[in-house]
C-alpha cells in the first residue's frame, strides 16, 4: 500500500509540473500583447524608450507612477 500511495504522489506531482508548465506563457508574448495595444492606440514604442515608457506615455501618467499602480495591484493579490 505504501508503495502504490507513494506512486500516486510521484504521478501526481508530474501531472502538476506538466499543467504549470503549459500554463506559463512565455514573457515575449506579454510584451507583444502590450504592443498590439499600444499600436491599437496609435502609440509607437520609440527606438530610446523602454516598454514602461512606452505604456506610462500612453496612459498619460509619468513611468514612476506606473510602477507604483502595478505596485499596488501587485500587493493586493
């Protein structure tokens, strides 16, 4: 019994990594997703500025304020 139970766990805890794995998207595919928006607003990323630039410039609000709003929303979860 001890043996079959430590089985479960083993496929168990293979089944978990596997659905984490599939569920991360990777980091590029946020960042394209952000740029078809920006460009859906008419907004281009210039070749200077850094995404966060390019996003805070966007919404109207300065880079420093961004990052403390994804600050924030980042702590309430």
């Amino acid at each position: 019994m001890r043996q079959s139970l430590h089985k479960r766990l083993a496929r168990l805890e293979q089944d978990v990594q596997a659905c984490r794995a599939s569920a991360k998207p990777e980091s590029s595919d946020h960042i394209e997703l952000i740029r078809g928006w920006l460009r859906a607003w008419g907004v281009e990323q210039q070749p200077e500025e850094r995404m966060a630039e390019t996003l805070s410039r966007a919404l109207g609000i300065h880079p420093v304020e961004l990052r403390d709003r994804l600050r924030r929303l980042a702590c309430a979860q």
